[in-house]
C-alpha cells in the first residue's frame, strides 16, 4: 500500500476553507503519493475508499466542466461505469449519487464508443445535441455538488485512517 500523508497543521487550514479545500487536500495528498494520476499500475497500492475519492475527483472535474459527455469522451467512462462507483457511493450515504450513476449506465453502454471516438471539436461539440439523454443526469450533478461534497467531506472526516495518516 502507498502511504499517504498530511500535515495536520495543513489538514486544519483546509478545513477552515471549506469542505471543497478539506476535500482537496485529500485527493491532492493520494494523488502526489501516486505520481500525479491514477493508473492500472498504482491503482493496486490504493484502498477502495481512497479509489471512491478519486472517481470522485475526476468526475467532479468533469461533469462541472462539460457534463458527461465529456467525462466519456476524455476516457473516463469505464472508470465510473464499469467498476462499482456506484455502490461505494451508496455505501458512502451518498444515495442520490448512486442513483445518478447507475440510472446513466444504461447510456452510457449504448453511446460510449460513439462519445469515445476521436473527433475534431467541432464534432465533439455536437455530441451534445447528438445525445440529450445525458442533459438531465449533468443538471442533477450540479443541482447536487454541493450536497454530495460535503457528504464526500464528512465520510472522510469520519473514516480519516481510510484516506491518509495525519502527520502531528
């Protein structure tokens, strides 16, 4: 296992920010214990909570950033949909998260290598208007950010020793 670390002084300047900083620091100390990004490689030295993170990260970053189209198209996919994202969230509390995910895999499986192609950006543009079914799952991602972020920010304060070891 990779031994993931964080100061304790900076642990407490982050929860001070807010629960997206609390949350940051966390994903930023797994993701410099791994060099920079997950992998088939490193995955094996992470935990499943530690994994759940991530999935977390990178599909906040893009579902905020151009929905789930994107998160498809840029690879991420089978990442969320073909592991048990959906369950570790549910067994994180975070219901509704679950419930996005898995109500999306359907389409997902049907439209994936279509979005995965790859294309020009005039091409990966009309995507989304080639596949509205994905609008409703992007508008509930974001009607519930907030929501599921401070779940996300709770569960590790409440299960630190599943994310990193805090330095005194």
């Amino acid at each position: 296992m990779i031994n993931v670390t964080i100061d304790d002084k900076v642990l407490q300047q982050a929860a001070e920010k807010g629960m997206d900083t609390f949350v940051g620091t966390f994903v930023n100390a797994i993701l410099d214990a791994i060099g920079g990004s997950l992998n088939a490689d490193n995955m094996s030295e992470l935990n499943s909570d530690q994994i759940t993170l991530l999935a977390w990260h990178y599909m906040h970053e893009e579902m905020m950033d151009g929905g789930m189209i994107q998160l498809i198209h840029n690879g991420l996919g089978s990442f969320i949909w073909l592991n048990p994202t959906d369950k570790a969230f549910r067994n994180w509390g975070i219901h509704d998260l679950f419930k996005l995910i898995n109500k999306s895999h359907y389409f997902y499986k049907q439209y994936h290598e279509d979005i995965e192609r790859e294309c020009s950006d005039e091409e990966f543009m009309s995507l989304f208007e080639k596949y509205p079914e994905f609008d409703d799952f992007d508008d509930e991602f974001v009607e519930h950010e907030e929501e599921w972020t401070n779940l996300i920010a709770v569960y590790i304060d409440d299960h630190i020793e599943n994310f990193a070891t805090i330095n005194e």
